[in-house]
C-alpha cells in the first residue's frame, strides 16, 4: 500500500473500499489488507493530534509558565 499522503487521503480511501460491493476474493483480500493498514495508519495520524493537543493544552494550565522557568 502507498502511504497515504494525508489523513484526509487514507480516511477517503478507506471509505472508497469499505463501498465496494460484489468483488472477487482475491481482490476482497487485497482490499481487506489495504484497509487493516490505512486503519492503523488512521488511529496513528489520530493518537499523534490527540497527544499535540494535550500538549497545548498542559502548556495553557494555569501555573504551567511558572513551571517550564524552573
């Protein structure tokens, strides 16, 4: 699979397969594949904003300046 170039692209992409109807096995299994992959490629994009945002948000604390000039 080509990485997706955004998570815009791989969240497209996995619907484009999840549409899909009345394909062939071998093409059923290459799509399942494909899939399981943008999925993790997805939760990670996912986990990495969530874990962005959580730092913002710990530096906009109260008391979170005074911290970082110790």
């Amino acid at each position: 699979m080509k990485k997706p170039k955004n998570f815009e692209d791989g969240l497209a992409r996995l619907e484009l397969i999840l549409e899909k109807e009345n394909t062939p096995l071998n093409e059923s299994l290459k799509l399942y594949s494909e899939a399981a992959e943008l999925v993790a490629y997805c939760n990670a994009t996912l986990d990495a904003a969530q874990l962005q945002i959580e730092e913002i948000d710990a530096k906009l604390q109260p008391g979170a300046a005074q911290e970082e000039l110790s």
